[in-house]
C-alpha cells in the first residue's frame, strides 16, 4: 500500500515548518494489468484534499475489445504525486488542467424568448409542425427538411444513441427528450444552468411536436452527459470520465455518436486515449474545431479518431470565426445565428429558443447527421468509416480541400428515398 507524503521543511534558521506545498490536480494512468482501479486509487489518495473532502475525484475503468482506459484523478503536493509516479502499478501521470466551451463569437446574436405555442406563426411558410422551422436555415441547408405537396417533411427519430458531452440538458424542456443523465462535473447535478449544452442539444434532437423548432434528427434518444459546470468549463479528468461512461454503456445503450462541443489547445494524451476508447467502443466522436479563426489545433477535435467539425454562413462560407486547416479539420456545418432551445428558465444565454454562433452549433448538425446516416445503413463501420461516408456525401463548398478535408455535411439521401446518395469513388475510398 502506498501512503501519502507530507511536506515536512524546516526554513533554515528558524524552528518554525514551512506552509505546507499546495495541492494540485493530477491524473494517473494505471497500467492494463491493474484489475481494480478503485482499490488502488483509494490506498493512493488516503487524506483529505484542501477543501476537507476526499483527494479522490474520479476512478477509470472500461476495457473495450483489448484497449483499457484505467486510473483516476486526485489532489496531490508535487511531492505526494512524485511518490504515486514511481509505483510500479501507475503508468503515467499528467496535470489535470482545464477544458472548457469555445471561446465567445464576438457580433453573435441573441433572440429574445419567444413564447410557445401549440399552432404555427401566422406569416412565413405555412408549415403543420413546429412554429420555429422557418427560421433554422441550417436544417435546410444540410438537407433536413425537404419540400411536399402538404408542406415540409422532416426526418423521423434516428434508431441509434447519441450522447452530448456539455454543461448539461434541461431535460424539462417541452422540445427535448432526454433518455437518462450522467454528471461528472463539479456541478450537483446534471441540469443545465449554461444553456450551451441544451442549445447543442436542440441541434441534434430537438422533437417534431408542433411546438419550438426542429432538431437535424427530430427525437433521437439522447443522452446527457455532464462534463462542464455551470460557468462552462471543467477538467479534463471530468472530460475523460464522460468519454469512459460512453464506452462502458455503448453497446448497452446503443450509443453510436457522442458530441464535444468543447475543447482546449493543450493535447492530453490521456484525453486521446479516452476518445480512442469511445470509437474502439463503436461511437463515432464528433468535436467542434474551435472559434480561434486561426489553423491552430483544438483538441479532441484534432485527434485523428475524432471528427472534427468546422462553422459556415448563410453564404456557405468559412465562418471568421471558425479554426480551420483541412489537415485536421474534417467537415463543414452551419454554424452561424443557429436558432435552437435554451433551457425554460433563464440564463445569460437566453431562455426557451435562441440564436447562438460558433463552432459548437456546427458539430452537432454533423452529429445529428451521422445518427440518420447509421440508421440509414449507409454509415458502417467504425468512425473514420463514418467520415468517409459523410464526406463521400458531402456538397462542395468554398474552402473544401483546403479549410476542411470535405464540404458542406448533406443528410437528405439517408432519409428520403430521393435523391440517392452518390456513388462512392474508389478515390474517395483511398482518401
């Protein structure tokens, strides 16, 4: 068993001990041959951390067909984790530092709240269901509502799970069903108090109720997985548990695509090892690229096993804002003045409905699109397989080739029965 140090130095000169070294956050990696990870995170982490709760903050244990994420997060003096380090059961160790929600869309713009109702808006187009659809151009643009002799068609519910990994879901909206909710903030509980992740939410799912607006695959069941707290940002040990919930309850809960709206420009590699994870475990990782502007990395996105999602306009254009570089960044989604749910109560981003831009609203089109394409049968395979097909279907926009690897995401051929998806390319296979 391994005990915890105590700083114990003595000023020279003076009888008088030192203050003691401040406590940090840390992640330890356990070795695969470690079979029980919460026994030999507790022997490591015995005493109190610096708020007089327990030094332990998360335990990690999922094996997927061979690959293992296993270990923990904790509290530690430098010279405490220095001990852990030279346990031969401990494989690395790496600061637990912040991830958080992309940087704000300077000019992005807010609706007020609207109030719901249970009949369409006099004006616009005459449509039967949610009142909101004229107004979500991004649905339109990628294909997701298509034009009929009684009005708008929109795609039914995708039979596959999608988890959001964000600041929450308010589960109580009349817009929004959520199958089930897993915390691993440091918020108490798994509510939305942000209103980012019910807006990502409301671009995957939102219903096709006759109220609010419509989501890219209207009622799929959806997960919430709360990895950021209430101010928007968290750790990456938090991050790490959420990706380690979804490979455990993949097969399980039919998850096939897991949404990061989120991000950070320092590469974790125990990040990395919890996105492979998740794709061994069969999920497609869709991750928002950043709203830098710049071609400078943000991760998970630009993890090679990810999917990593870039913000366009109205115009079909690159988004400013939008990080971009197609050796990295995978596909296109619109990600400008994206109107979708806020949570009914109010918050700084808004209440009920609302306009958001970023990067952040762009990966959830691609996620909501990668659920309809599973459920299609034209997506097989593992998550880079995926992509290929995304991309394979993908419209050709400004900056294909050179800002994002594919165009413009397009979803209209995997549900409707026209028109057909093209055929693939053996160049395209080869990419």
């Amino acid at each position: 068993m391994l005990s915890a140090l105590t700083a114990a130095a003595v000023v020279p000169g003076s009888a008088q001990a030192a203050e003691p070294a401040p406590a940090e956050r840390w992640i330890v990696q356990l070795k695969d041959t470690v079979t029980d990870p919460g026994k030999v995170a507790e022997e490591q982490t015995q005493g109190q951390a610096s708020d007089g709760g327990s030094r332990l903050r998360h335990v990690f244990d999922a094996t997927v067909d061979g690959a293992a994420l296993k270990g923990y997060a904790l509290e530690a003096t430098a010279d405490q984790i220095e001990a852990i380090r030279a346990d031969p059961q401990v494989a690395s160790v790496e600061p637990d530092q912040l991830v958080s929600l992309p940087e704000p869309v300077a000019g992005s713009s807010v609706q007020a709240p609207r109030q719901r109702t249970d009949k369409p808006d006099g004006g616009g187009v005459a449509y039967k269901g949610d009142p909101l659809l004229a107004g979500q151009w991004g649905l339109f643009r990628i294909g997701a509502v298509a034009g009929s002799d009684h009005g708008f068609r929109v795609p039914a519910a995708a039979r596959v799970g999608v988890a959001v990994l964000d600041t929450g879901v308010d589960a109580g909206h009349p817009d929004l069903r959520v199958a089930g909710n897993a915390n691993f903030s440091t918020s108490a509980g798994a509510d939305d108090f942000h209103g980012h992740g019910t807006h990502v939410a409301g671009i995957v799912q939102a219903l096709n109720n006759g109220i609010g607006g419509e989501g890219t695959a209207p009622g799929s069941r959806l997960w919430n997985v709360k990895v950021l707290g209430d101010s928007g940002s968290g750790l990456f040990s938090d991050l790490i548990a959420g990706l380690n919930w979804v490979a455990q309850n993949a097969k399980a809960k039919n998850i096939r695509v897991a949404n990061l709206s989120l991000g950070t420009s320092v590469d974790s590699p125990l990040v990395h090892q919890a996105v492979r994870l998740a794709t061994q475990a069969g999920v497609a990782v869709v991750a928002s690229a950043g709203n830098a502007g710049t071609t400078a990395l943000n991760y998970p996105a630009a993890y090679p096993e990810a999917i990593s999602v870039a913000a366009t306009t109205v115009f079909d254009q690159r988004a400013p804002f939008s990080n971009y570089g197609a050796s990295w960044v995978d596909i296109a989604a619109p990600g400008t003045d994206i109107l979708s749910t806020l949570p009914t109560r109010g918050t700084a981003l808004g209440e009920d409905h609302g306009l958001l831009s970023g990067t952040s609203m762009a990966a959830p089109f691609v996620t909501g699109s990668a659920a309809l394409c599973l459920t299609s049968g034209h997506c097989q395979g593992n998550a880079r397989d995926i992509l290929r097909t995304l991309g394979r279907d993908a419209r050709s926009i400004a900056g294909t080739g050179s800002d994002y690897r594919y165009g413009l995401v397009q979803v209209g051929c995997y549900w409707q029965t026209a028109p057909k998806c093209s055929p693939r390319s053996a160049e395209h296979d080869a990419a």
